[in-house]
C-alpha cells in the first residue's frame, strides 16, 4: 500500500507523517480529535511543558477508549440476555403449538 506524507498540526505546532493512501481523512479527524484534547488540557491545567500535556491527553484518551469498550462489552452482555430469553420464549411457544397437545 503506498503511503502519503501529510502535514498535521497539534497545539500550533507542525508535523508530517505518513499516511497510508486513503486514510487522510481518518488521519486528519484523529489529528483533529487530538489537538481539541491537548487544547482542553492546555486550557483546563497549569500544565504548559508539550509532553507533560501530551502525557495527559494520551492518559485521558486511553481512560475515554477502555471506557467505551467497557460499555461496548455490557451491551453484548445486554443484547445476549435479551437474545436467550427471546429463544426460550420462542421455543416455548413453539413447544404449545405442537399436535398433540
């Protein structure tokens, strides 16, 4: 796959990367997505040191995302009760519908 270099900028500072062909828009909403957290961070903290605040954002974006997969897993949790308890119930509907009965 061929790669792309782009210019992205985070807390008024430029960097180029490489991106895989395709995903620049995806690369782009992340960059974005990024620099709003490192703001937010910037603004909301005392914090001024670049690493120090992308320490924090990473930390924050890591705690969002295992959040998020932690939901994700209970509404599978959710969504298979709710699937075995359609079965049984469909299953003993079938059971009452059969002859002889």
């Amino acid at each position: 796959m061929s790669q792309r270099t782009m210019d992205i900028r985070l807390m008024e500072r430029h960097y180029k990367v490489n991106c895989p062909a395709g995903q620049e828009v995806a690369l782009q909403q992340a960059a974005d997505r990024l620099n709003k957290k490192l703001e937010t961070i910037r603004g909301a903290t005392k914090l001024s040191n670049p690493e120090q605040i992308a320490v924090m954002a990473a930390l924050n974006l890591c705690h969002e995302f295992a959040q998020d997969e932690q939901r994700k897993q209970q509404y599978i949790v959710d969504l298979e009760e709710k699937l075995k308890l359609l079965q049984e119930t469909l299953e003993q509907v079938m059971a009452e519908q059969r002859p002889g009965r």
